[in-house]
C-alpha cells in the first residue's frame, strides 16, 4: 500500500511541476516502474536473520552422491 502511495505523490508531483498532460503521467508511472524493477533485482536472494552476518548458499544436488565418487572426481 505503502509503495502505491508513493508512486502516487511522485506522479501527482511531476504533474504538478510539468502540467497535468497523459505524458507525463505516463512517463513517470514509466520510471517509477523501471526504478522498482531495478530496487527488486538488486536485492539479496536470502533475507538475514536478526544476528546473522553472511549469507550462506544452500546447493541441493540431485543424484546418487557419495564420499567415494567426490574423493575420485575432485582430487
């Protein structure tokens, strides 16, 4: 709700500073767009913990897996 209302006032104010025209409404619903792909991609895939200070990745592999196999594989 809270982002809605943002991008709300951001509209309401370029209209205001450049006149109330479908382009501009356009435009700026336009970059608000871009900008918020761009905030969304940037984030972390994990979100930490209170406490918590690095990120660690889980792997889940498929298929039989060994101590044997890695030892002969991974030298």
């Amino acid at each position: 709700m809270i982002p809605m209302m943002l991008i709300g006032a951001i509209v309401v104010g370029a209209c205001l500073v450049f006149g109330y025209t479908s382009f501009v409404v356009g435009f700026v619903l336009m970059l608000a767009g871009v900008l918020g792909l761009v905030a969304f991609m940037a984030t972390p895939g994990a979100v930490l913990r209170p406490g918590e200070r690095e990120f660690v990745e889980e792997r889940h592999y498929m298929g039989k897996h060994d101590d044997e196999d890695y030892h002969r594989y991974h030298r």
